[in-house]
C-alpha cells in the first residue's frame, strides 16, 4: 500500500487576524477534496521551507480551504504567516482525520489548548450531539465556537492534566477528543487508559505540538502512520502514541 500523500499546491487568497495569537488564512486549493472528518488536518509547506507543519482544516467550500494558524514565539509557519503571505504559493497534502464518533455516543467532552480551537469549533459545529468544551486559550475569540457548546475557558496557569482529571464523566456513553502540547497528551492518555479505564473506541487524544527548548521535534507526517496504523488495525490511541515515538 502506498503512504505517499496526494499534495496540492495552493494559493493563500486572504490573511485576517482573528485575535493576537489566531491568524486565519483562506487558500485556494484546486483538486481538493474533504474527507469531511470535522478533526481532519493537512501538511503545509510554505515559501522557501521544505518541513511540513500540520494544520486543521476550518472548513473547506467553494475550492477555499480554510486554516486557523496560531503564531507562537518563534517558528517557520508563524514567522510565515506573521508577515504579509496573501499571493504565496504553499504545498498542502491531502486530508486526514482522526475523529471517530462510536456507535451510541450521547454526548461529547472537547479539550484543548488555542492549536485545538479549529478542530474543537469544526466538531463543535457539525456533530449533532450535546457538547461541553473546555479551552485554554489566552485570547478573546467571542463567536469562534458555536453558541450551542457549553464552554468553560482555562487560565493559562490551570495543567489540563488536572482539568482531565476533576472532569465528571456522564453515565452514558459519549465520546472525548483532546489535543494540545505532546508530553501532556501522553500523561492525560495514560491517566484514560489506566485510570478512568476507558476503552480505546471511546476518546481520541493527540499531541499537536512539541515544547522543546533544546532542539526541536522531528517533522512527521501524521498521515502515512495514521493510513498503516488503521491498516494494520490499531486503534487511535495506539497510532497517536506511535506519532509521538516517531517525533521523539
Ligand atoms: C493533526 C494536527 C493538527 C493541527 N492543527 C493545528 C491548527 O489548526 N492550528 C495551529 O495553529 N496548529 C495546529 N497544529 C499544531 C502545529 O502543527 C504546531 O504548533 C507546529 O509546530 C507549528 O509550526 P511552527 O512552524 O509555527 O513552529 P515550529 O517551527 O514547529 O516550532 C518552533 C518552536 O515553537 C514551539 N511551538 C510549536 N508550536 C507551538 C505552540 N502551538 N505554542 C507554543 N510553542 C510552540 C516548538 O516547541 C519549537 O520550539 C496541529 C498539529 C497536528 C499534528
């Protein structure tokens, strides 16, 4: 089988600033197709730059693609779309998702820090299931989540290890999605798997990006572990810890 990505290229058509860490781009993108997986994500290569960064699709219609981009402290997307990229021609490659609502599900839990909002706002609108959001996010973003969603905010200081923690879980069964910074996502993964006992069809929790102050994280694509992981049968969990491996 292969686990080469399809690629686009494409071009950035608009730059908005949604908040001061929150930029979102509006791509033209010509072939491209959603696999409609509200979680999905592409890479995207931009001008001059070789490594991929990953980023989730906001939504995509009319041949546009849209990517909420966050800007940190310092890195090569952010110092890209930092800077005035309307008219650049990037790489995208074609669309995962990881999402995968199980049979019955009642309700959902979403948590996440500001790299989730796009995909907890994406899930938020188009799964049709009561939700509860909790987001560690530093900006203002009123409107970003659908009015629907019960949201709780984070301060910066609160660990979402301990947010996961205090969480009451309802009696039924429903389904839990998180993302965030990687050494994180592995401790509230194993405290869901070891602890709160839930089997590995009921949540999803995947490490978006890496704190690293000595070197950086290795670029891997999620996608070709994600196609060989689902092929070999291996649950979410499990192809998401095998990512963080091959990051390390
Ligand atoms: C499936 C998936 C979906 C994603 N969706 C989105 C999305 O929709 N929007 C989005 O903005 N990001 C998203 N991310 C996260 C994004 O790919 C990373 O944050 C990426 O590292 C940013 O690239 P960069 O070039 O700006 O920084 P890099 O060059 O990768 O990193 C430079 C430095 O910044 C640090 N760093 C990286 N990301 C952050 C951060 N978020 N906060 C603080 N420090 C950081 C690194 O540790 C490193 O030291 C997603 C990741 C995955 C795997």
């Amino acid at each position: 089988m292969s686990t080469r990505a399809q690629q686009y290229g494409a071009q950035v058509l608009r730059r908005e600033q949604l908040s001061p860490h929150l930029i979102r781009l509006a791509l033209a993108v010509d072939g491209f197709v959603s696999t409609g997986v509200p979680d999905e994500w592409v890479g995207l290569v931009v001008p001059g730059q070789f490594q991929v960064r990953y980023y989730t699709v906001r939504s995509h219609t009319d041949g546009e693609l849209v990517l909420d981009v966050v800007v940190h402290e310092v890195g090569l997307v952010t110092e890209w779309a930092s800077g005035d990229c309307v008219g650049d021609t990037v790489v995208v490659t074609e669309p995962k998702g990881s999402f995968e609502l199980p049979a019955g599900a009642e309700w959902l839990m979403l948590v996440g820090d500001l790299t989730a909002m796009p995909a907890m706002a994406r899930i938020a609108e188009t799964v049709d299931l009561p939700v509860r959001v909790w987001a560690q996010v530093a900006d203002d973003l009123p409107g970003y989540l659908p009015a629907r969603a019960e949201v709780a905010w984070l301060g910066d200081d609160d660990s979402l290890a301990d947010v996961v923690a205090a969480l009451g879980w309802p009696d039924t069964p429903g389904y839990f999605w998180m993302a965030g910074e990687s050494a994180d996502m592995r401790a509230i993964r194993k405290h869901l798997m070891r602890d709160r006992r839930l089997p590995a069809t009921a949540y999803d929790v995947m490490g978006y990006w890496r704190a690293s102050s000595a070197r950086q994280p290795r670029a891997v694509d999620p996608g070709p572990i994600y196609r060989e992981g689902k092929a070999q049968g291996l649950s979410d969990e499990e192809i998401w810890a095998k990512y963080d491996e091959a990051r390390s």
